[in-house]
C-alpha cells in the first residue's frame, strides 16, 4: 500500500485480487493477507472489507472499532488489535503460539505495536513469529519477541533490535512461508 492510497500485489489470494480491483486498486489504507483466503482491507474512508473462519468475521462484525492491526496465521489464527486498543484473538492461538508470546499479547499491560504471525513447520510445534509490544506501567519499555524465523531474519533482527523497537510499523502483514518474504512482512 502507498501513502496516496494505491498498492501494487502479485501472487494474493484470488478473493483479495478481486476486492482490490473492485476498488479500481485505490483508496486502500491496510492490507493483511492470510495462508488460506482470509484478508483484510480498508479503505482510506473507514470502509473495512474482509474474509476470514467465521470466529474471525464475528470478532470483525461485532467490534464498535476498526482493525487497527490484523494478523492471520496457521490453523485460521489471527490476531486483530482495534483503534480502540481492544483485541481479539481465535481460541485457538493459545494452542498454537508459545505460551510466553500468548502470555505478552494477552497481558493488558502490554500495548501490541506489530504482530506477525507465520506457518508452522514439520520442525515446530508452535508456529513462528514476530511481535513489538510496548510495556506500561511505571516505565514504558518497546520490546520485540519472535521464534523461529528464518535465521537470516533472526540475524538481522538482532543486529538491528534497537531501530526495530524504536519503529512501531503497522504496515500490511500477511503471512508466507518463505525467507525472502518474512524480511518485508515484519518491515525490516
């Protein structure tokens, strides 16, 4: 997505294509793309369009926010944090995600700046991720925790924690399994 609205896209699901191009490929604000049909898009003038597990869809429909932040992973998980800093998360994320990551995004004193979350693999039980999230309380700390991401991603991520905490991006997520993805997904 471009600052003046546009967005540029290859290889997304056939149902997202088709939403973006019903809107002429403008006035698009977020994009979050899922592994299995799901996304989520809105428009510069609030309009939310999205497909998704119906778990997902509910959550959507019944919040008196938008998406602010919308993440989908294995298994139909996603995770949305609304304007209102109100989240929703499938019932099956804690299964899924390690239990110190679900403990962090779970935490209401934690604020979730960007969550990525990945495929799983034959190698994990629980499936990759990123997540910046800002501690409140007497001090406020910007924190990353991720798991299993590729090791050039991890490599990089370390040697540029600083400015990677210090950048709350809310930009398009989507997850894919590929190395060469995860580096702009989680926007190094």
């Amino acid at each position: 997505v471009f600052n003046h609205g546009s967005c540029s896209y290859h290889g997304i699901p056939d149902n997202a294509r088709f939403e973006i191009e019903r809107q002429k490929n403008m006035n698009i604000s977020y994009i979050a793309l899922g592994e299995y049909e799901q996304y989520y898009i809105r428009k510069t003038n609030g309009r939310e369009l999205y497909n998704g597990c119906e778990e997902f869809m509910n959550a959507i429909t019944n919040s008196n926010s938008r998406a602010e932040l919308v993440s989908f992973g294995d298994y139909n998980t996603y995770f949305i944090k609304f304007e209102d800093n109100n989240y929703a998360w499938s019932e099956n994320l804690e299964d899924i995600l390690s239990s110190e990551a679900f403990n962090i995004i779970s935490n209401e004193d934690n604020s979730i700046n960007f969550i990525w979350l990945g495929q799983q693999s034959d190698r994990y039980r629980n499936i990759p991720y990123f997540i910046s999230y800002t501690t409140t309380g007497k001090y406020d700390n910007d924190m990353i925790i991720y798991k299993d991401l590729p090791l050039e991603v991890e490599e990089y991520i370390e040697d540029n924690r600083e400015h990677i905490r210090n950048n709350k991006s809310t930009g398009s997520s989507s997850s894919s399994s590929s190395s060469s993805s995860s580096l702009s997904l989680i926007h190094i």
